[in-house]
C-alpha cells in the first residue's frame, strides 16, 4: 500500500506582528500515511493537529522540512491546484463551506468551478447525495437543515469532487449526539465503500476508536501512533497529554488501580467491557 502523504522534518511557525515568525506549532513532524487508511490524529487545545491538517491540503506551506501529497511536493505553487484535487477539507462548521441556496447547486459547486460537463455534474451529485443519504433533500434550502445534515451536505460536496483523501478537521465538534452518529457513519462509509483515505482531527475519543490507527500530537510533534487498541491502552502516558480514554478502558482503569488485580483494559467498546466485568467478577 503505497503512501499518499508524507511529512519529512515538517515544521510551521505562523507569522508573528513583527512579520517574523514566531514558535514553531509544528516541530518536525515526521508522519507516512497509506493510501485507504481511515487515521485518527487527537491532541489537546494547540498541540498543532489542526495545523497538520491545513499542511495536507497546501493551506499551510512548510516553514521548514517538506510534505508530500502524492508524491507532490506542497511547497512548489504548481501542484496546488493537483494537491488540492487530491486532498480535500471538511471543517467544523458546515455553514462555512455551504454556498448555494439550494442543496444539489451547493453539491454542484465546485464541480461547475472544475469545469466538468453538465451531465456528469448531475451524475456526481446524485450519487454524491445518496451515499451521504440526503438525495430526498436535494431540492431544500440547507439553512432548513439540522446540523448533521448540514455537514453531510459538505461532505457531499466533497466526494462529488472525487478526491484521493478527505481530511475531516473536527467535523462533529458543533453538532449534538444524534449528527454525530450521523456525520460518523458517512465518514466510515468514504473508508469502507469508497476506498478514500480518511484523515479525522477529532477530541472525541469515541470516534477515534472507530480508525484503524490512532496519531496523537503533543506540542507540536508526534508522541504515539498505532491501533487504537495500543494507544488507548497507555492511559498515563495519554493523561500526560492532557488526554482522556474512552470510558470503557478508563472504568476499567480505574478499577484495576482500585483493587489491585490484573483486569484487561483494552476494551474499545460497551460489549467488550461488559464481557471483561462478568468474567473478572461473575464468574
């Protein structure tokens, strides 16, 4: 499975008054990610996650070391419009990347912008709607819509474009439970059905155990990557952090310290740890 981006020494300071640049939020990342990987990347308030993701999408050149796209080299201003076409964005607040007035113009878009013929517009954006499940709301206007459907509309928009990999920054963090289940769903779609390369910069942990790998940032650099069944595990190491772990582990956590006996924590889900407790104190 060959790499779809890769940092090297990747470093970004953003400018200060002066015009200078001020501390680096990135310190020299150095981060593979393969083609079809559905990652998570969790880290406190400026622990420069978000930054990472703006670095992907060439928003954010590299004030030191290099991030390939692709193979493209982000620094040189002729593959940012292949960049862009290959990485695509999804922020926090759909209402900021809702344009139109009508749900299928919105979808349509940047298709329109790309230059691509009418009926295959039509085409993208119908299909584009059904796989986020809001083909019945194609004619509505998107202020009607609730919050999860507002960003399974921009999500929408985003597969429309066919790119290679979605970064999702933050994409749940203004919508209550029910959107996020919602918004969660289509984004393990894009994984599973349509083979995209994910990219989710989350705090909820909850969706993070959903990836199959886990990065977590910490001041400005890499400080674990691997399944969320091993990070989630390092409960200390993630406290250091200023980090949490899905309930689950944490309950049995806690318990393991409280009595002093050997319980397995590396429950990622309801069903796992309910199974570990009945062994552990029914059986």
């Amino acid at each position: 499975m060959s790499e779809i981006i890769k940092t090297e020494n990747l470093q970004y300071a953003y400018p200060a008054e002066d015009g200078q640049l001020s501390v680096p939020v990135l310190k020299g990342v150095n981060l593979s990610i393969r083609r079809g990987e559905f990652v998570a990347v969790l880290g406190h308030n400026g622990s420069g996650k978000s930054t990472l993701a703006g670095c992907f999408n060439a928003i954010r050149l590299p004030t030191g070391g290099v991030c390939y796209v692709d193979m493209m080299d982000t620094r040189d201003e002729n593959n940012t419009y292949e960049v862009r076409k290959t990485v695509s964005m999804v922020f926090q607040n759909p209402d900021n990347q809702l344009v139109a007035t009508v749900v299928e113009e919105d979808v349509a878009f940047a298709l329109e912008n790309m230059g691509v013929p009418p009926a295959e517009i039509r085409k993208r954006v119908d299909d584009a709607l059904r796989a986020v499940g809001m083909y019945e709301y194609r004619a509505q206007a998107p202020h009607r819509l609730s919050g999860g459907q507002k960003q399974r509309i921009a999500i929408a928009g985003v597969i429309a474009m066919m790119p290679r990999c979605v970064v999702l920054d933050e994409p749940t963090a203004m919508l209550d439970p029910q959107g996020r289940r919602e918004v969660m769903n289509v984004v393990r779609e894009l994984n599973r059905k349509f083979g995209i390369t994910v990219i989710l910069i989350t705090h909820h942990m909850d969706e993070a155990v959903q990836a199959q790998r886990v990065v977590v940032m910490h001041k400005g650099n890499v400080l674990m990557d691997g399944t969320p069944r091993e990070i989630f595990t390092q409960v200390d190491k993630l406290r250091a952090a200023s980090l949490t772990v899905p309930q689950t582990i944490e309950v049995l956590y806690d318990l393991d310290q409280q009595d002093g006996e050997k319980l397995p924590i590396d429950a990622l889900s309801i069903e796992e740890c309910a199974d570990i407790l009945e062994q552990e104190y029914l059986n």
